[in-house]
C-alpha cells in the first residue's frame, strides 16, 4: 500500500536513492513491517529501506562470525526504529555483558535486558534473572532471581526451568527440594538444554529426588557427552572407573577424561 497523503514539509520526508520521496514515518513503517527493501513505486532496491527483520539477521550472522562491532552498530540501528524490538535489545544487552564489539558494561546490559524484557523477550528475562542470581551488576538478590526465572519458565523458555531445578536442588533463594530440582531438570532435558540433561543424570547417580539408576544416569551422560558437555564426560568416566551401572573399562575412563580437558 503507497501512503497518498501530500508531504507538508522537508522535516517528513525520505528522498530514496531512485528520487522518489516518501514520508520518513512510512519509511520506518516499511522497515518496522519487514518491507522487501525496495521504493514501492519503481521497486529500486534502497539500502535505507532494509527490513528490521533483515538487519537482524545480518547482526546475527556477524556475531556468529564473531564481527561484534558491526552486530552492535546493526542491533543499535534497529533500537533506533523500534526500541521495542526484544530480540536486538536482548542481543545488545548480552554484547554489552559480555563486552563483545562494545565496553563492557553491566548498568546497559541490565537496562537493555529490562527493556526485552517489556517487549516479550523471555530470554532476557532470564539473564536478568542469571544477573540477580550472581549479583553481576545488581546487588545479588536470589528471590528475585527465581520470581524472574519462574516468568521466563512459564513463558516457555527452558533455559530458566534449569536454572529452577538449580535453585532447588541448592536451596538458593527457596527451601531445598530435590523432588521439585529434578522435576525441573527433566522438563528442562526434554527442551533440549544439555546442561539440565547432565543434571537430570548426576540426579539419577546420586539417588536425589529420583530413585538412583546408574543406567539412566549413563544414559543421560552419554547425552550431554555427545553435546560437548565437559562434566558428563568426567561424571561418564568415573562409572567406567568405577564400574558404576556398566563394566569396568578403564581405558574407555581415560579417554573420556581425555576429552574433558
């Protein structure tokens, strides 16, 4: 659709690189609702018409290639349009924590995490939840922390059922309960979170919340094995050390320390 209202002044428009002119409001319009990138009335690409959609992509390539300046730059640009797009404050926030193609700072990266937050993001509010729980940045404040992990948890991000099944099974911030740390890490291992696939597994070895299985836990070892998970893999050679639920291998012990350093 090609907004037909006259433009009043210079300040409202957006000359494109084919000469035509548009509203600047129907420009960040077109990129806010990923346009194709193109003057709708000759259809010339233009470089200033790019979809948040796409710059988000290409800032997600770049980080992938480790080009984390040139991510920021792209993640800020697309705030500048749309500060409520979740997903680049989300990724500016964790540049930010990580002081990856910016300094880092913790005061922005929490800001950045809060403003996902408000959008929808359930992963920043997870790692505001990560920051409240090791007090990185805040004042550590473990009862926040899991109010924050429960509404990332119960908006379907997996990650945070982990980091429960971790308080409970600690007893950080909540009473200590194995039965309901396990419930977590299973929940957490059929998302797919490798890391609560290991937990679920040192759960079975020890008999904590579940009735101790050695083969569930070689099971599940073997799982975060697989997935790079360097602890299964001592945890994994310790029961062929030991002949814990398999038989006694002590080379297959060594390489899989080995492969944990």
């Amino acid at each position: 659709m090609i907004c037909l209202e006259g433009i009043i002044n210079e300040g409202e428009a957006r000359k494109l690189v084919c000469g035509h002119v548009l509203h600047t409001e129907c420009a960040l319009e077109m990129r806010r609702f990923a346009s194709s990138g193109c003057c709708p009335m000759c259809r010339a690409a233009d470089p200033n018409l790019t979809s948040l959609q796409r710059l988000f992509q290409d800032a997600a390539g770049l980080h992938a290639r480790g080009v984390y300046p040139e991510a920021a730059n792209l993640l800020t640009e697309i705030l500048k349009i749309d500060p409520m797009h979740g997903k680049a404050a989300h990724s500016l926030g964790f540049l930010h924590a990580k002081g990856q193609g910016v300094d880092q700072d913790f005061g922005r990266a929490k800001q950045l995490y809060e403003q996902a937050r408000e959008a929808g993001c359930e992963r920043a509010t997870t790692n505001l939840g990560c920051m409240y729980e090791n007090g990185t940045g805040v004042e550590r404040n473990l009862e926040k922390a899991k109010e924050l992990y429960e509404e990332a948890h119960h908006a379907g991000n997996a990650l945070a059922t982990n980091n429960l099944g971790y308080l409970y099974l600690m007893g950080r911030g909540v009473e200590k309960n194995l039965e309901k740390s396990a419930y977590f890490f299973r929940l957490a291992h059929q998302h797919g979170v490798k890391n609560a696939t290991f937990n679920l597994g040192y759960m079975y070895e020890k008999g904590l919340g579940v009735k101790q299985s050695f083969p569930m836990a070689k099971e599940l070892y073997e799982d975060a094995h697989q997935a790079g998970i360097p602890l299964a893999r001592i945890n994994l050679g310790l029961m062929y050390e030991k002949g814990l639920g398999v038989e006694q291998n002590m080379e297959r012990a060594k390489e899989l320390y080995q492969l944990a350093k």
